[in-house]
C-alpha cells in the first residue's frame, strides 16, 4: 500500500483514538479538555510574549534556548510518557501488510495531529517573529519553522522506535515513574536560573545560546537571525546542520522501524547464562552478612533497584538532597550546615519500612516469632539504609564544605548530620511498627486511601521527633560557636554527633522490636491494603 493511500487512514486513526480516549469516562474528558484549554492558552500568551520580545537585543538567546529545551521534551516524553499516543509503538502494526518507508510517512503526518504539535508551531513562529528583519529573514523563517517541527517530531518517533520494547518492559514502567523525579530536578534547575536571571539579566543566556544555535532543531531558528544579520553563509550552515539532523532521524527510525517489523520480540526469553546468572548469587550478596542480617539487606537493596516506587523515593532523596545545599553553596549564600539536608532526606526511608514491602510482607512476617527476630530484621533494613546514606551524607557536606572554602566547619557539619541521621533511623523503625501504611503499586500514590493521617503522622511526627532527638547536639554545636574559645573544640562534633546518632538509632531499634513483634498481624493488615 503506498504512502498517499495509506496516510489519510493514520490521520483519522490518530483522531479517532482521541475521540474514543474522551469517551472512557467523563474525568478523563474533563481532563484533557481542561489541559488543553490551559496548554492552547499558554501557547498564545507564549506566542505574544515572543511577538513583544521582537528588537530586544538578547532576543535570540532567549528563542534558540526556548526551542533547544523543547527540542528536549520531544525526545523524553516518549520515555516518561509512553502510554501519551498509543501510535507511538509500531510493534501493534506487525501483523499489517505495510512496508517500512510508507509506513514513516503516514506516522510522521499523523504525528503532526495533537496539542503537543500545536504549541510547538505556535512557539516556533512566534521564535521566528522575534528574531526575524527583513523580508529574507521571514522567508528562511517560513522553511526553518517547517524543518525544526519535522525535527522535533522525527526526534520523538525516533527515540520511541528505538525504545520500544523497554517503554513496553518493567523497566520501561520504572521509568516513567521516574519521571516526577525529573520534573522536580527541572524545577530547581529552572528556579535556579530564573534567579540567575533576575539578577544579571539575559546577557547571561548569551553563552549558552551561542553554542546551542548550532545544535537542530534550534539551528533553524538562528539561521533566521543569522540571515537578518547578513550572515547567509552561517545562515546556510545552521539550516544544513537541521536538515543533517532530519535525515539522520528518519535513517535511525526507518532502521529500528524495519527492525521492530521483521524481527522476534526476544526480550521476554531469558538466555539460559542469564538465568543461571540470576539463580546464582550476586557480588553483593558475598560481601554481606551471612545468616538473616545479609539476607534483609539483600532483599532491601534490592528492592532499591527494582521495585519502582522505592527506587523513585530513593532517586529523589538522593538528588534533592544534593541539590538543595550544593545550589545554595554555589549561589553563595548557603552554609555547610545545608549539608544535613541530605542525611535528613535519606533519613526518611527508614519510616514504613514494612509498607514497603506492601502485600509480601506476609512472607517476612511468617520469619518474625520472638522479640530477637524483629530485631534482626530492623536492624538489618538499617544496615542496608546505611550502606547507601552514610557515605552520601559525607559526600555531600565534603562537597558544600568545599564550595563554600569554610573547613572549620566540616567536623560539626558532619556530626550534625550523623546525629540526625541516628535519630530518624530510632523515630523511623518504631513508627514503621506504630503506623505502617500501604503503598499502591500502581498509578503514582504513595498512600492507600483512608491512610493519608497514619502517613503524616508517621513521617512528619517521626521527623519532628528525630528534631527534638537531635536537640542536645544542636545545643552543644550552639555553645561552641558562640563561646569564646569554642572554635578549638569544635572538631569533637564529629565523634561526639557520630556516637550520638549511633546510640539512638541502637535505642530505637531495640523500643521498636517488641513491638513489631505484638503487632505483625495489624501491620499485615495496614500494609496489605488497597
């Protein structure tokens, strides 16, 4: 079937899975009418904020990283948001008489059907407005803003092509819980530079932009300023490197396409080395503890890298308890003690600890008999919390210490944290026992329904319990700063912060056994909700 005859059925198909998406039910309806509404308005209020940005002198900074960025969100959307166009995996058409080259062309057209399109044309002209002098410059404009959304599109089918069987995969599911975790990065990144911005104003985009005006799709859009400039030569360059970059898309999708098309989907079909090497232990597993302490922090490690909801709890601990002191030193106006952030981040993973586990728990609770075995089984996940947290929460405050250039502080920096630390790990196991929760499994709640007053009492009473726990070394670190010679004594923070922590995370554990022990069948109840 060839390319014209097949095209106009994709199109409709693509309107028709919009259509039959809407009538599902009247939330979902209600939904993307109201995103759409919102996204068509901020579209145009982008657009006449580009219009009124025309002559301003750092104007073309402003577009080429305006369209570098959204080149970027076509190539990750496909990964955080692969069920968004169900036409983006190809492996549905398998069984369909259909040949490669016209089959690009029909999901190429019918990709150009959607709101994401849209906004993308409306930024792309008004980016072109904005920049654009003369009539020359328009005309590149009228090429440069079809070349840059054919880009964009062919960069996110490509991408989707190329990942398809893992946007299908578990992990591929992990993934797209993750994405959250990038929002908020992308958050604090763009606060960050927006108050970057305020302060020395958008000449400071002027360095980044003139690296990116040589990469698609935002080469395009500087070979409209470029032309208005009279530079015709750059101008050719720029929209040469953003044809370069579509014909490379469509030879990379055209080869995973035929690829997908032709080829068995293997990656269900473990190879028997794989399977003996998951039967076998791992490096890990060698290194730990022998008897039930090494097989606990096994299994919560392991729960780490596969499970995706505590995967995405421990990716985002990790990368806003970086991000909040590191940003905050290079701004200039942190402090090292910023630097227990993220110990008090890391710390939080030790609250529900059996809601994690959600319905399997049962399994772990059949192991539990005697006061000892909770015990065991407590002090065991900690072991494995701080296997990850100890040296992070030291690589952290090593980090804003250095950027800051204040040493001095280091040892009660580090002491600080290391109490803080032991005191969420006491509070953490004895909630865990006192308010466990469940958590789904699918979808992106963290807290069954019915239970959101067990989980803020269980995480915020716990962290204000770890604050009060952490008051006598607050206090000492207090008095030495302010006493006349205290600077000399300073470094006994760090023992006297690390034994600390230590005895209260021992204390914790063991007021926390005896009652996981009395309350394993009310914990398997919480925690095997919903």
């Amino acid at each position: 079937m060839s390319a014209e005859a097949i095209t106009p059925v994709f199109v409709r198909l693509k309107l028709s899975l919009l259509r039959n998406g809407l009538r599902q039910s009247g939330g979902r309806k209600a939904a993307y009418i109201t995103s759409a509404v919102f996204a068509l308005l901020f579209a145009a209020l982008q657009l006449i904020g580009l219009i009124a940005l025309r002559g301003h002198a750092h104007a073309e900074s402003v577009v080429v990283l305006a369209v570098a960025v959204l080149g970027l969100g076509w190539a990750v959307m496909p990964l955080f948001f692969p069920s968004g166009d169900e036409t983006l995996d190809p492996t549905r058409l398998v069984m369909l008489p259909l040949r490669p080259r016209p089959l690009m062309r029909a999901l190429l057209t019918s990709s150009l059907v959607g709101i994401g399109p849209l906004f993308t044309l409306c930024l792309l002209v008004g980016s072109v407005i904005a920049v654009a002098r003369g009539g020359a410059a328009f005309a590149v404009g009228a090429v440069a803003v079809v070349l840059a959304l054919l880009v964009c599109v062919a960069l996110a089918r490509a991408v989707a092509a190329a990942n398809v069987r893992l946007l299908t995969s578990r992990k591929g599911r992990d993934l797209a819980v993750l994405s959250g975790l990038v929002i908020a990065i992308g958050a604090q990144i763009v606060n960050f530079g927006a108050q970057r911005i305020g302060a020395s104003g958008l000449g400071e985009l002027d360095p980044a932009a003139g690296v990116l005006q040589w990469v698609p799709p935002a080469s395009a859009i500087g070979a409209v300023h470029a032309v208005g400039e009279g530079s015709y030569g750059v101008a050719l360059a720029q929209l040469a490197l953003s044809a370069g970059a579509l014909v490379a898309l469509l030879a990379m999708w055209s080869r995973h396409l035929t690829r997908l098309m032709t080829s068995p989907d293997g990656s269900t079909l473990p190879s028997a080395e794989s399977a003996a090497r998951e039967r076998s232990s791992t490096g890990l597993g060698r290194l730990l503890p022998p008897g039930r302490t090494g097989t606990v922090m096994e299994r919560s490690l392991r729960y780490v890298w596969r499970d995706p909801k505590t995967k995405t709890a421990w990716v985002t601990s990790l990368a806003i308890g970086l991000i909040v002191p590191v940003f905050n030193a290079w701004q200039g106006t942190g402090s090292v003690y910023f630097a227990c952030f993220a110990a008090g981040m890391l710390g939080i993973q030790m609250y529900n600890q059996f809601g994690q586990d959600t319905s399997a728990f049962w399994m772990v609770a059949m192991t539990i008999s005697s006061t000892h075995d909770a015990y065991v089984e407590l002090r065991a996940r900690a072991y494995a919390l701080l296997l990850i947290t100890l040296p992070y929460a030291a690589l952290v405050t090593v980090l804003t210490t250095a950027m800051l250039g204040d040493w001095q502080r280091l040892p009660e920096a580090l002491g600080l944290s290391f109490a803080l630390l032991g005191a969420m790990l006491a509070t953490g196991a004895w909630t865990s026992a006192r308010f466990p929760y469940s958590i789904p499994q699918e979808g992106y709640k963290n807290v069954a329904p019915g239970q959101t007053g067990l989980a803020w009492i269980s995480i915020f009473g716990g962290m204000m319990a770890a604050a009060l726990l952490c008051a006598p070394v607050i206090a000492l670190t207090i008095w030495l700063n302010v006493s006349a010679d205290g600077d000399d004594w300073t470094w006994l923070l760090l023992p006297v912060g690390t034994a600390y922590g230590a005895a209260l995370a021992a204390a914790g554990l063991k007021l926390a056994a005896p009652r996981t022990a009395r309350r394993l069948p009310e914990i398997l109840a919480a925690v095997s909700k919903g």
